[in-house]
C-alpha cells in the first residue's frame, strides 16, 4: 500500500473534467457488479454520481490524506472516509482504475465501497442492483431475460426506464467452470455490463431500438449486428451513420439491438429512483406520482420471531414472525409498492444464504382486527392476498399490488425457520394512509388469582425466623413443600430463583418476606405454574421458547419482541428450550424491571426506557458471595471550555447506592476524559452518579462546564443519568 500523492504519479487528481463513465476500469479483482453499476449511476445523472462522490477534495493546499463519500444505508446516507494509500504491484494500482492515469476518484470510491462491506475480498462477485441500491437508495427489480421473453416487451420497458431516469444494468450467467469466460460472442459469462443510453434507428425502414452497453473491464466488445465493424451501420443514412453517439471504438463500448440483448443476456437490473415503474400494468403509459412512503427496522430472532415461511396457515410458527399493519384510505383501489431489504451488515456473505418472501393479509370488513394475527384467529380475521412469490435469496424483493381500501397485515419471513437477520421494509402508496409495526403493549394485562392460604400459613410458621420473617433458604423450602402437599411432586426451586421472589416483592430490599408477601409469591407461582404446564406439550418441565410470548400472554403480561429476545438469549438453551425454574427467573425480572420503570416514569425526575434497561435481563458479572454483582460503569466527559495551556483538568466522581459509597475514583485529563467506576451492588439497585469538577478554572475565572455522556453498564445494575455539580 502506498499513498497516492505523488509516489504513483507526479500530478496526481482527485477527479479531471468531472466523474464520468468512461473513467472506470475494472481490476484484478471480481467486482464488475460494482464497477457496471457505478458506470451506470455516472452515465445517468450527474447529480447523483456527486452525491456518493462530492466532487470538491483534491490535493490541493488543504489536504489531509483522506476522502469521503456516501452511500444509502437502509434509509440514511452513510458517510465512509478512507485514507489515500492504494493496493499497488510494481508502482501501478492492482484494482479499479481511471482511464486517465493521475484519476483517482474510481480507485478511492472503490476502497469506500469496500470498507463499507468488509473488505476488497467481500466485493469479489456480486449483482448491480446491490450496488446501485447502495448509492442511490432506489427501488431495484430483476428482470430474467431467459426463457420466451418478448423483445418488443422488454423495449417498451427499456424505453419506460429511460424516461423515469431508472439506472439500468445487465449480466451473463456462468457458462462453464471457469470464472468470466470471454464467449464466441465477444462477450463475457459471469460478467455485468452498464446500459449506458437507449437509441432508436430507422433501420430498412423500420425502427429499430439499439442499447449502448459498456464492459467494465474498458475493452472486449460484442461482435454481432450493431458492433463497431459490423454491416448493419451501412444500412443507415448517412446522417444516422455519422451521429456522434455512434462511437465506433475498442473502449469496452458496443451497441446491440433489443432482440440479440435479450438472446445473449439473463438479467435485466434495474433501479428506480420512483417505484412508478414497479408494474406491467404501467409500463405502457408511466406517469410519475407523489408516493406517501413508510419505513421499518426490523429483525428475525431464533426462537423469538424467525417463523419461516407460511407453509400452512396453522402452522404457529409463522404467525411469530414481524408483523406490519396498513391501512389504506378512500374508496377505490390504489397502488402499493412493497419493499423488503435484508441487511447484510459489512459481509454480505453472512446472510447471503437466507431467502426472504412477506405475505400479505387483509383483515375481514366489519370484524374488529385482533391485536395481532395467530394460527387459531387468523382464518376468521382475515384472508391472503398476495405472496411476493418464489424463493427470493436476493438482498431485495419488491413488487406493486393494487388493493382495494382496508386494513392489511403485511408479514416478512425468511423461508427457513430459525434463520437470524435484520431487515428493512419499505410500504409506498398512492392515496393516503396509515401504516405501523403489530406490537402489543409491554405490560399487565390481568390481576393473578386467587387461591386458598391456609397451607402457606402453616409452612410460613413452620420456616419463620424470629424476627417473623423468612430468607432465601426459608422460600425454598416453603415452595418445595406446598408443591409436595398440593402436587404431590416435590419440585424445588433454586436458591437464585428464590432470591428472584424475593427481590420481585421485597420493596425496600432487607432480602426477607413476612407471611402476607411469601402468601403472594405463592399465589404468583401458582399462576405461573398453570401457564408454564399449558405450555409443556412434551411433560418434560421444560417449554419451547417460540411459545414465550403466548405463555407470557396466558399470566397476562405483554412482552414486546425487544425484551422477548432478551429473555430467550439469557435463559434458552441450544436446543431452544426453557425450563421452569428459568422461566420463574425470568418472570421476577420482568415484572419487577417494569414495575420500577412506572415507579421511576412518574416521579418526573428521570426517564428511561424499559427495553434499553434490560437491567435484570443483561450479562452479569457475579461477584463472590450470593445476590451481589460486580459492577463497570463508563462515563464519557468533556470539557467545553478551552483551557490555559499547560492545565489538565480534573475530575471526582463518586458512585452512591441507597447512600452508601462504593466505588470513588480521581482522573485528570485533557479536554477530555474517560472515567470508569467499579463496585459491588445488589442486583437491580439504583447507582447515584456524582461528578465533581476539580478546582481548575477556565480563562476570565469560570468553573468549568462539563457534557457528559453515560454509556451502559456491563452489569445489571442500574444507574439514571449522572447528577453533575459544578461549584
């Protein structure tokens, strides 16, 4: 690696006479499918090519080694900065370069892309439409070009695309065992090309529409009708003949004619800056709308919500899959363009294996719509619409529907259950209307019920300390015996599901229960028992944890998908089972986080949310000795005003528990600082954090101002935002 400035050429440029098509030329390494669809977005606009690659950095007098661009990343655009060192071989670059030699905009935007997936390795193969929904954030369709496909309707497509200003590409599948085999053809296998332009010629009087193709290695045409040589150009009158867009060089540059484009090629990729074009129907007559667009982040989570694909319709797995509610308004039928985008993250090889498909459900008039739809009320709620069809391992599958006016469920899914990814869906409409994520509220649904004391009363006397209460210890035996005397079974629970109750009713945390509480814990665990072996189809005291959530629903408590895959990844095992003693843990957690969440919520001295919480559900790092934690906490700290030279300011902190010191530590530091505490606490307790300027002051005599950012703890303890005093 070595920098560009000056050690490959003496004049190095950043970009000469602007970002054009012709500059791009493919290297050693495989990634046509980028270099193809960079070509196309610089042919096509040049607003847009500036926009991934802003056109004003150079080598000039302010240059600090590195560029930037910006690619669409799931609805934001990106920024990805890189240094200006280039893979080289004996002084010249190894992959993509500029046609002109002191050009280096091509091979800096190529490291870009590849920093933003991984590496250059991770680029070695892939498909047009990914790159071009990368720097664009377009609708991408594929088009299969195999098979008995009309030539005169894949050039009114063509023709539609160009007028919508869709950015076009195309590719060869592999034809043998070798990797991008040059054909009799001229052409390429395993190989994408750029549509650059569309032309239409009167060609023995008739019209005849001819695409200009570019291969990005920058050479090796297409030898057939309309090649640079062929005799067909002789056809033409003279003026057709010696238009200037008819360049007749060995530039990687040919035309074709629609007819031998669909015989040679097997894939049109397209990617539309509008859905418009997202329909036969339309094609013909494309008028461009204002869509009304929505947009959701979502996952699919082993043993949470990663359903599969609806088999059947009484399959209860695929109803735990996401689910995305839309109602459309007015009163006759519209357009709705749907778009579901698996998120790779930086290696696209990590979920390149998982097809993904939606389904969409239209909720019966006059019924009211459940909270969500499941295997035993979706056939009387509602009725399947549409499926987005085959098996789709492509990054995006959308596809245009026209539905009558209604409420819709729209459902993604993988087609294999269990497989884990994140996803990005897309709901554009024509008319007006309301679309949001199917999610029941987190919280109580019901009170527990009621059940006789008389035989926690004796056992409460029996196990009772002198001071009329009872421990850890004493709540286990207490449970293990009624469970004996009730069930005739004596299933204990553990010391730590225990000391769980416990902390679930003990409010002002002495770590002991009297009668009328260990009379609840009873009573909770006897609700939550009933549940539990509802759910315990195979009687082996164990559940599966796709079950969670409809379990949770049976002792009346909603649990939303976030703390759901808390809750699975902390007590599930590999085999995707829960037993009942995690599942009591697990319950304790739950009910008492929310509950000290409304608590906290309506004091209106601090907020905070339940799901980023997790605080009894998040790793743990135990301490010696049962019911404590070891803590870490990490406070960010900066220094907003400047200071004397030679000053290092500094800083006190001391952490409070129910007013009790654990942890105090001193750092100094230069405008900025990172301090980290470490104690031991009760699990769930509140930390008091306080900051404390040390004496330095700033010029003209003020104390210092301090902007603090906490970062989450790695324990489960909790901790509000810090307290700051400033002198």
């Amino acid at each position: 690696m070595q920098p560009v400035n000056k050690e490959i050429v003496s004049d190095a440029q950043f970009i000469v006479d602007g970002a054009l098509y012709v500059d791009l030329e493919q290297g050693t390494l495989g990634n046509c499918w980028f270099i193809a669809a960079a070509a196309s977005l610089a042919a096509s606009n040049k607003a847009l090519i500036e926009r991934v690659v802003p056109p004003n950095q150079g080598y000039g007098q302010d240059y600090a080694g590195i560029f930037l661009f910006n690619f669409w990343q799931y609805g934001k655009w990106q920024e990805v900065i890189v240094d200006d060192r280039l893979p080289t071989r004996d002084g010249q670059l190894v992959y993509t370069s500029s046609t002109r030699k002191n050009e280096f905009w091509c091979a800096l935007l190529e490291k870009a892309f590849a920093k933003l997936y991984g590496c250059y390795e991770a680029l070695d193969g892939g498909r047009v439409h990914d790159a071009l929904l990368d720097m664009t954030g377009g609708v991408t369709e594929l088009v299969d070009l195999r098979g008995s496909v009309s030539p005169d309707k894949i050039a009114d497509l063509l023709m539609a695309c160009e007028g919508m200003e869709t950015i076009m590409g195309a590719g060869i599948f592999k034809r043998s065992s070798r990797s991008e085999t040059k054909l009799s053809s001229g052409l390429y296998s395993e190989h994408a090309y750029s549509i650059i332009r569309l032309k239409t010629v009167t060609h023995k009087g008739q019209k005849k529409l001819l695409l200009l193709l570019r291969n990005p290695f920058g050479h090796g045409e297409w030898n057939g009708a309309w090649s640079d040589k062929h005799s067909t150009w002789d056809d033409l009158s003279p003026n057709e003949r010696n238009d200037q867009a008819f360049n007749k060089r060995d530039d990687g540059e040919f035309w074709m004619s629609v007819q031998d484009f669909v015989q040679h090629f097997d894939e049109l990729e397209l990617c539309h800056l509008s859905p418009d074009l997202l329909t036969d129907k339309q094609r013909g007559m494309v008028v461009k709308k204002k869509w009304k667009q929505a947009t959701f982040s979502g996952s699919w989570l082993r043993g949470v919500n990663a359903g599969g694909s609806p088999m059947s319709r009484t399959s209860r797995k695929f109803w735990t899959n996401p689910q995305y509610r839309v109602t459309l308004e007015g009163s006759v039928p519209s357009s709705m363009v749907i778009s579901l985008i698996k998120v790779t993250g930086k290696l696209k090889q990590q979920t390149n294996d998982i097809a993904i498909g939606f389904a969409i459900f239209k909720i019966r008039p006059g019924k009211e719509p459940p909270s969500a739809l499941t295997a035993d009320n979706n056939y009387e709620h509602s009725e399947l619409v549409d499926k987005s069809g085959s098996i789709w391992l492509f990054r995006e599958r959308a596809l245009h529907f026209t539905l009558d006016p209604g409420t819709y469920i729209i459902i993604p899914y993988t087609l294999v259950p269990d497989k884990e990814a994140d996803f990005y869906l897309r709901i554009f409409t024509e008319l007006s209307a309301s679309a949001g994520p199917v999610e029941e509220p987190l919280g109580p649904t019901r009170e527990t019920v009621e059940v006789a004391e008389d035989l926690i009363d004796v056992l409460f006397h029996k196990h009772q300390g002198p001071d009329g209460k009872v421990d850890a210890r004493g709540v286990q035996k207490i449970l293990a015996e009624a469970n004996q005397k009730e069930f005739g079974k004596a299933e204990g629970y553990s010391l730590e599901t225990c000391r769980c109750v416990i902390a679930f009713n003990d409010p002002y945390v002495t770590g002991l229960l009297d009668k009328e509480q260990v009379r609840k814990v009873w009573k909770d665990i006897l609700a939550w028992k009933d549940a539990f072996k509802s759910a315990d189809v195979s009687r082996d005291n164990t559940v599966d944890v796709t079950e969670l959530k409809g379990l949770f629903q049976h002792i009346g408590f909603n649990l939303d998908t976030t703390a759901l895959h808390r809750v699975v990844r902390r007590y599930g095992d590999r085999e995707g089972r829960m037993h009942e003693d995690d599942f009591m843990q697990a319950i304790c957690r739950i009910l008492r986080a929310y509950r000290m969440f409304k608590k906290m919520s309506n004091g209106g001295k601090m907020m905070m949310d339940l799901q980023e919480r997790g605080c009894e559900l998040g790793e743990r790092e135990k301490a010696h000795g049962g019911g404590w934690n070891m803590f870490n906490i990490r406070l960010e700290v900066y220094f907003l005003h400047t200071l004397p030279e030679g000053q290092r300011p500094s800083l006190h902190c001391y952490l409070h528990s129910n007013g009790r010191l654990v942890s105090e530590r001193r750092e100094k530091g230069k405008g900025h600082l990172t301090f980290s505490g470490r104690g031991r606490g009760s699990e769930g307790e509140m930390l008091e954090t306080s900051l404390f300027p040390g004496p330095t002051v700033c010029e003209g005599g003020t104390h210092l101002s301090l902007a603090v950012l906490p970062c989450p703890a790695l324990c489960g303890v909790r901790y509000p935002i810090p307290t700051i005093w400033v002198d």
